[in-house]
C-alpha cells in the first residue's frame, strides 16, 4: 500500500479523509541520477513495456497459429 492509513485512525481525520482505490490510477515514484528528468525516463520505459507486450502478443499469435497447424495436420491423418 502506497497512501499511510494513520490519518484514518484518528477521529478528527476519519470524518474529512476518505482513502479508496481508484482502478486506473497508479501511484508510483521515479529515483534517476539526474542525468535524465523523471518525464524521459517514464516516457522511455513505456515505451519499452509497449514494446515487449506488443512482441508477447505477436508470440502468442504465432504459437496459437502453430498449435491450429498441428492439430489440422493430426486431423487430415486420421483419414
């Protein structure tokens, strides 16, 4: 859990905080050495991850292909 739960705790807090989820929000903190600014490095890495979900999904298309290939073939033996 990212947010602290203390200031639900206590009384005078618990009436004007309401801590809840919200499904697409993330929070999440970016350390750099300096030598790029925190908007570069979150903009490259996402780019990345696109990247390696966009090979994944590729992967799994071409094994789902293979796998329909196979069972057709194993289909045409049986004759």
């Amino acid at each position: 859990r990212a947010v602290c739960r203390e200031c639900g705790r206590e009384p005078q807090w618990a009436e004007r905080v309401n801590l809840q989820r919200v499904r697409d929000h993330f929070i999440f903190s970016v350390e750099s050495t300096g030598a790029m600014p925190p908007e570069r490095l979150v903009r490259d890495a996402l780019q990345v991850l696109k990247q390696k979900a966009l090979d994944t999904a590729q992967l799994l298309k071409d094994t789902l292909a293979q796998n329909e290939e196979g069972v057709m073939e194993e289909g045409n033996d049986e004759e």
